[in-house]
C-alpha cells in the first residue's frame, strides 16, 4: 500500500489573462482507466469491478430520467461508453467554473464517452445573491443583488424560494444595476427560465441548474446532469457508504492522516485547511458524511459507533438509529437499513472528499475539475490510497478567466513604476528632477550637494557632510514642489484606475451578467482553442 509521503502535490493558479484556460495535464495526456485494475477489491461483498459496473447503469439510467424531465436528451453512446463526470454547487457561478461543462461536453463526444454533470446540491448556499458591477468605468463599484432572501442555512436540496418577489425580480434587477458597463445581458432573458424551472421543481438550486443546463443544449452542449441528492439514494451508494460505516476507524485515521500529509506538504498551519480533521473518542467516530431529516433540514456530521453486534448512527443532536449486526453479511444488512433510513426521510449525504471518493472510484473514467476541488483531490487520491491500496480513476484541472466586455483604459505597469521611482526621486534625489537650475538658492544648493557628494566620507567629516546634503536636499524639495504634486495628482489618478481595473477585470462575475451571444462565442472559442 502507498504512503501519503509518496503523494505528489500541484500547485494550481488561476488563468490571469482574460480569455486564458487552465488545463492540467493536458486532456492528450490522460488515459481514462479503471481504478485498481488487476486487483480482487472487494467492496463489502461485491467486487470493485462488479459494483463500478452497476453503479455506472444506475448512474446512467437515472441521468437520463432527471435530465428528460427538463429537456430533450441529447444523442447518446452505447452503454458500455465511458464515463466523465464533472460537478459544481447549484448556482449562478463564473464562467471560469462554466467552462468545464462546455469541455466535458466536447471531450466526451470526442472520445466517444458519455458526459454527466453532478449538482451538487447537498452544499448550503451562503449567500443567496450575486456581486454586480455598475456605476461608469472610470469609477465603477460593486453591489450585491439577492437572489432571494436568506433564509434558515440548509443544504439545496431542501431550499425553496423564500422570497418569491425577489426571486422572480432577480432577472430586472441585476439588469437594471449592470445596465451601465454591460448591454443586454444574459440575466434579462434567461431569468424566466429559472423561474419556470423553479416552478416545475419547489427548489432555488435546481432551478438554476435546471435552466442553465437547458441553456447549455440551446448552445450545442450534449452532457446529462444528475443531482448529488439523487445520487446518494443509489443502491451502489449505499454500497459505498455501508463500506465505510463499517470501517468508520479506520476511515479516521486515513482521513486525518491524508489530510495533515496535504498540511505538510504546503505549509499550512491551520487544523481547519483545507478541511477539519473527522473527531473520534473512546465511543463515537465522525464519519465523512453529513446527516439530516426531512423534520429537521439542518445537517449535521453523521457519527457512527460500532459495537461486536450493533452499528449506531447519530447526529447528536436528538436524532439516533441502529442496527443488529449479523456474524455473517453484515455489509448486506447495513445497506438494506440505510435504504430504510432514507424510506422515512433520512438524508445521508457526502461531504467533499468522499463525493469525489464515490464519484471517482464507482462511476467514472475521468474527472473534471476546477481548481478548488483539484486542490482537496489531491487529499482523496491519498486517502483511496491508505484505504484500499490504489488510487482512483485520473482527474484534469480545468478553468478559465473570463472578464466581462467593458471598455476601459488599461494600467500601464511601467509608467506606474517611473511615477514611483521619480517620487522617490523628488524626495532623496530632487536634483535629478530639476527641469532647469530655478532659483539662486536652488543653484547654490545644487552646487553645495555636489561638492559634498564628491568629497569622501571620513570620521572627521562625517557630520558636517551629512547636515549639509540633507540641507541641500531641503533647498532642493522646495525647487521640485511643482514636480511633485504633478507627480502625486498622476499617481492618485493611477491607483484610481487600478482600482477601476480590478473591480471590471475580476474573473468571479456570474456567467448570466455576460451578453449570451459573446459568451457563447467566446465559451467555444476556448474549447476549440
């Protein structure tokens, strides 16, 4: 079995050019492949090979009926195609974080595999709004305008709109604030598709998500999509989840020692990057999973105690189940309970890294990153590792910068760096920047600052010779105040443009404040490109 110091860590940066991607490693370098080929891995009592080749039928099957419910399918391979998946929380995100989805699509009809998109809908949305640049671009600024109110946190899943006003306005409203800088977004016109789509659903997430990928087609895109939530209530899942409920102290021990190799290697010194620690004592171990009910929508870290005969699970916060343990298929026992569990509206639920963990072992050939979730895979390769002897299937990282098409002026670096340089200069130098001899004074101190400048130091003079050139250099300051504050006035006028540059240039605006016909041009390009 591998180490965790055998582990190789990346280091990911963002694209910084506008219309720049980031592909690592390149797509033609990636062999999709079975995880732990040649080795008998079983997964309770089914082999790793048998499970990944139901779990992939029912992935499949299921993707096709959620995404049939929305929209037309798009031509699909045979069955026994590969699988590549990518997946991202359901919200309005940046088309840095979109452009995974278009090179999903592309690469998948390229190889001939099919193209899944996971929603992950498990995740709370923090904050129900989008940032939203307006005002001119000499001076531009930034609002935020809500999606919906706030609401109680609780997973996407579960969230509908809490504020239908404001939910069906979003569309005019983040119009309206752009209207300066940006003609025509996406939003104006597309908003009413997530509001249909939130009719048809009850839910914020999956209207968005819903609408968007129904957008995705219109521009050509051929992917399925399934939510995390539907995922989870897989029979392979509960495969899955039974494995490492049954393990659930082994699982701690790899998890927290897969994560404090990732520490390690890049110097972090806090417990909480990039992810907590799971807790165990004497009884109780944390698992990976979250837990909630449909009474009590609020999720919890799922624990787990496991006796000679009896698996318990709680929420410790008043909510507890268990189950009698068998001497033998014990694994099959703990499955059916679970299908029971989620029968009375029991929710268990991945968190971050066994997501990828499930993904990646049982459903596909090749993941698609962002640079976020690339980072923590760099945990879960080293966990499958310590767990069961090999890692998963490969992943690429993937992303791109995209800056809104706003005219504005351009900083130039240079000229920003001689406006410095000659500030300092006025300061400690102002000789240099005298446009002629000026006043009698000026002269004479330029004179007096040259002749103790050629004079050597010596311990006798030293004194003397520092009092006269910083005198000098006063004189000077007085004769280069007109520089000065020319120089200062540019500076100010600069570091406003900078700030001006930055707010327009930011990478993070949503995908629907861009105008559809340059996205969807640009959002190609790249993927050709």
């Amino acid at each position: 079995m591998l180490s965790g110091a055998e582990q190789h860590y990346q280091r990911y940066k963002a694209p910084s050019g506008n219309n720049s991607v980031l592909i690592a490693p390149p797509l033609d370098k990636i062999e999709a492949r079975q995880p732990c080929a040649g080795v008998s891995l079983a997964f309770g009592d089914v082999l790793l090979s048998q499970l990944r080749a139901s779990a992939r039928a029912e992935l499949l099957a299921a993707a096709k009926d959620y995404t049939a419910s929305y929209r037309d399918l798009p031509a699909l391979p045979d069955a026994e195609a590969e699988v590549y998946l990518t997946g991202h929380q359901a919200e309005l995100f940046h088309p840095g974080v979109w452009f995974k989805n278009f090179m999903l699509s592309q690469v998948a009809a390229d190889r001939g595999a099919v193209g899944i998109h996971l929603v992950i809908d498990t995740d709370v949305m923090h904050r129900p709004g989008i940032r939203v640049p307006t005002g001119t671009a000499e001076a531009p600024r930034v609002e935020t305008v809500p999606v919906d109110a706030m609401g109680d946190a609780m997973p996407l899943e579960e969230r509908g709109v809490v504020d239908p006003q404001a939910f069906t306005s979003f569309g005019e409203r983040a119009t309206q604030t752009i209207a300066p800088l940006v003609d025509r977004p996406l939003v104006g016109d597309w908003w009413s598709d997530v509001v249909e789509a939130e009719r048809r659903t009850g839910k914020l997430g999956l209207a968005i998500a819903q609408a968007r990928h129904r957008l995705e087609g219109e521009w050509a895109a051929t992917t399925l999509e399934l939510p995390m939530s539907q995922v989870c209530n897989l029979w392979s899942f509960r495969q899955f989840a039974a494995v490492l409920l049954l393990d659930a102290r082994r699982v701690v021990e790899a998890y927290n020692q897969s994560l404090a190799a990732y520490r390690r290697a890049h110097r972090l010194r806090s417990d909480a990057q990039p992810m907590p620690d799971l807790q165990a004592d004497c009884e109780w171990c944390e698992t990976p999973f979250w837990v909630w009910t449909a009474d009590s929508p609020t999720r919890k870290p799922l624990m787990a105690r496991l006796d000679v005969s009896k698996l318990s699970l709680s929420d410790h916060d008043g909510w507890r189940s268990c189950v009698d343990l068998p001497s033998r298929d014990s694994h099959h026992t703990v499955v059916e309970w679970l299908e029971d569990l989620a029968a009375v509206g029991v929710k268990i639920r991945t968190r971050a890294l066994t997501t990828t963990l499930f993904a990646r072992m049982l459903l596909s050939d090749l993941f698609m990153h962002g640079i976020g979730g690339a980072k923590y895979d760099e945990v879960t390769d080293d966990l499958a590792r310590r767990l069961w002897g090999c890692p998963p299937p490969p992943y690429a990282t993937i992303s791109a910068t995209m800056h809104l098409p706003i005219q504005h002026s351009h900083i130039d670096s240079d000229a920003a760096h001689t406006i410095r340089r000659q500030l300092r200069q006025c300061e400690w130098h102002p000789e240099q920047m005298l446009v002629s001899p000026g006043s009698p004074a000026a002269k004479q101190a330029l004179t007096d600052k040259q002749k103790w400048i050629h004079t050597a130091k010596t311990p006798e003079n030293a004194r003397v010779r520092h009092q006269a050139i910083e005198a000098a250099n006063r004189t000077l300051r007085v004769a280069v105040e007109p520089e000065r504050r020319a120089l200062e006035q540019q500076q100010h006028q600069s570091i406003v443009a900078a700030r001006a540059e930055v707010i327009i240039e930011s990478r993070e605006y949503a995908f629907c404040l861009f105008p559809a016909s340059d996205l969807r041009e640009r959002m190609w390009q790249l993927v050709q490109n």
